[in-house]
C-alpha cells in the first residue's frame, strides 16, 4: 500500500517541508513542497507546524492534510491508465496542487488562464467558425491583445492568474487597471471583456475547474455612447467641389468621396479595383464578414472614375485618416463639435517616470479633425437613413444586425426635431 509522510531535511531558521511517497520496492520518491517551517516549531509525529507566530500554521496544516489525500486519489486514479509513477508525476502533482507552474502544457494549460488563453489563440489560427471559414486575424489579434493586456495586469498585481481566479473580484479590479492605469475607454475595455468572457465559456466547455462568475450579469462588459461625427450632404458637395493645390490632396478626397457612397469598410474601400465594377455596380465581398455587397456608382463617384480613367492612386490607411482631416479642414469644415480625437496623455510610472500614450479624449474640436476612415461609412449610413428602409442601408453597407447599424446612425435629436419641422411645414403646404 502507497504511503506518504512528511520530514524535514535541514535544521536551519527556515526548513523545506519534504514529502516522501512510497510503495514496498515499486517506488520510493521524495520532494519538496515548497512550504518551509521555522527551525524547532516541526513535529514528526504529528506531521503538522506547531504553533508559530512567523508565519500562518494553521493554513500551511490545512494544506499539507488536504495534499495527503489529494496525492493518494491521484495515485489511485494513475492506476486507471497505468501511469509512471516517478519523481516527474510527484512534482507535477506537488505543482498542480499548489497552483505553480509545471512547464507541462498539458498541465499548465488547464490551471493558469494566460497559459489557456495562449493555447486558445494558436488553435484559432486554423480552427473554423461556423460557417465553415477560417476565423480572421484581426479577430486572432484581437485575441492576442486581450492576452497582452492580461498579462500587464497580473504583472501589476504580482500574481499569476488561475481559472478560478476569474471571478467578480477579478472583473472589477481588472476594469479599474484598463481604465486608471491603461486610461482606456469603456467601449475598448468592454471588448476585452467580451474575449474574457469567451475565453472562460471555451474552458467551462471543457470541462476545466473555472469560475462559474462570467455567467452572472454583473460580469458585463462595458460600453459608453460614442460621438462620433458625419458628413452631411451639404457638406460632402463641398468637398467634392474644392479645388486642392496639392494632388495629394486631391487623391485622398477622391477616396473620401467615394467611401461617403458606397459605406465601405476602409479595409475594403482602398482596395477597389477598375474589375469590380459590373454593369454600373460596384462589386466587394466585405473582408471582416465575407458579406457580399452590390453598391451602385454615384453620380459624384461616376465623375471621378472617367476623369481618372478608374479609381484613384493607391494610398495606405494611415495617410488617408492624416489627409482627409486637412481635406475636411481646407474645404472649410471647421464648425466646433462635441466629439473625441486621439490625445497625447502623460502618465507617471511607479518609478516617478513620466511618460506619453495616446487615447481617445472627449471635448469640442474642430469637425475637420474628428475626421477619420470610419466617417465614410457613418456618413452612408446617416444621410440614407430615414430616405431608405433600414434593410437595404444593411445590404449594402454589410452590417449584420440592426444594433450594430442603428450604432452608425449619427443624426442629432436636433436634426430630427428639424426633419418633423420640415414634414409639417410640407403638409401645410398641400393642406
């Protein structure tokens, strides 16, 4: 029959608690636990701390009873798939009992949420979603900045998370580190609760020991109303109509011309090419869902691909958010709006060091500089609002579901009590 005691192998201020397992001649191992005692307060024959004022004695007893009978029913469970026995299983059991590392995956993986999350991205890059397609690298780095942003997280705690670490404690102090230390928005935070939150429902499939906390409505992820702004129609006229000194200006105008009428994703509105357009269509298949979608030309988008002879010179999105803002600003789109831009925040470090990031800073700014790529498709989907049904907009400019377009709309309550004004007077009119 399989024994287990403990001993002490030193007799200095602080001693290694060792446990020795045994069995007659099959095997006879011995390793440290990791929990040491104060010299003289060890008893052999009660295999417990005595009383001690230097440390928790009664926790670290607790535990040395709780991890005689848990090695004993694994020792017993080992014979089920006839396990090696050795000084490796008696350390990866002496690690897994205590939450440290194994430097086993296999082990590893279903203990610490980072070492989970890791394990999680890599078989993304070559799992499948339902639809029978490869999951997409942004999403996969997505992924990996959650991970990231975990990891700062327990380095500023000076802890490694476990499965069962990931409970309501974890999920407000985790918030308030992305919000005060990283000085993030709500809705950022709330997309990295989201993969949180996905990433514990894939270990709870499995059957792994994590907390059953991400299922309460209390873990929710945060979001905040954004203020993003559109370009009206008056406003894109003038646009489309500036003159630009600069052909580089003139190019990118071009561009925000053409995303303002088709509402095409910046990912998929720079890579247009002359073969998409079909009989007067233009023809994409949405890179971030594989949506297809069948725009037709506008007349302001039909005159710049005959005066270019197709559509405009190539530009990467970095530029095209830099130069829009100054085609928006020089074509005299500088009405004051409440609204947020990228900011430089200095921050001090815990060693006093202060340094600059960038993060989104609400206030009132000059619209031309509230400009970016993403103003292209919210100016589709506002100025068609109301004008078409809401299901065509969708069609066209690839939104999924209704939540996520009616999130594009960015008409004021002001501007709507001014479209029932109009209505009125229009009725007054024929009456």
């Amino acid at each position: 029959m399989a024994t287990g005691n403990y001993r002490l192998k030193t007799d200095k201020d602080w001693n290694s608690i060792y446990f020795r397992f045994k069995q007659g001649k099959q095997f006879d191992i011995e390793l440290s636990t990791g929990i040491e005692t104060p010299k003289g307060r060890w008893s052999a024959s009660k295999q417990e701390i005595l009383s001690t004022a230097e440390m928790d004695y009664k926790a670290a007893n607790v535990k040395l009873k709780e991890f005689s009978t848990y090695i004993l029913k694994e020792f017993q469970n080992s014979k089920l798939d006839a396990q090696l026995i050795n000084s490796k299983w008696l350390k990866e059991k002496i690690s897994t009992f205590f939450n440290r590392e194994t430097y086993n995956p296999e082990i590893d993986n279903k203990i610490f949420f980072a070492h989970y999350i890791a394990k999680f991205i890599e078989e993304s890059k070559t799992k499948k979603n339902r639809k029978g397609n490869p999951i997409k690298p942004r999403t996969i780095q997505h992924y990996t900045t959650t991970l990231t942003k975990l990891q700062e997280y327990e380095e500023y705690e000076g802890k490694r998370l476990k499965l069962t670490d990931i409970d309501q404690n974890f999920h407000g102090k985790f918030m308030s580190f992305l919000e005060e230390q990283q000085h993030l928005n709500p809705n950022t935070i709330g997309g990295y609760m989201d993969n949180i939150k996905l990433f514990c429902r894939n270990a709870d499939q499995k059957d792994y020991n994590v907390s059953k906390d991400y299922k309460l409505p209390e873990f929710y992820s945060p979001t905040n109303d954004t203020n993003d702004v559109y370009l009206t129609e008056q406003e894109i006229d003038t646009i489309y109509n500036h003159k630009f000194e600069h052909n580089y200006l003139s190019n990118a105008r071009d561009w925000l011309i053409i995303g303002v009428w088709t509402g095409l994703r910046v990912s998929d509105l720079l890579k247009l090419r002359p073969e998409d357009i079909k009989d007067g269509l233009i023809h994409n298949t949405n890179q971030k869902t594989d949506y297809p979608a069948i725009i037709p030309v506008h007349d302001q988008v039909e005159e710049i691909l005959n005066r270019l002879g197709g559509f405009p010179r190539k530009i990467s999105e970095q530029k095209f958010n830099k130069y829009i803002k100054e085609v928006c600003k020089q074509a005299g789109i500088t009405e004051r709006v409440e609204g947020a831009r990228i900011s430089p925040i200095e921050v001090v470090g815990e060693n006093g060091k202060k340094t600059k990031i960038h993060r989104k800073k609400k206030g009132i700014y000059p619209k031309h500089e509230l400009i970016s790529s993403h103003t292209c498709r919210r100016s589709f989907a506002t100025n068609h609002y109301g004008k078409l049904d809401t299901l065509t907009i969708m069609k066209i400019s690839g939104h999924i579901t209704e939540s996520q377009f009616l999130a594009y709309i960015k008409i004021t309550p002001k501007e709507h009590a001014e479209k029932l004004k109009a209505l009125w007077l229009s009725q007054r009119k024929v009456a």
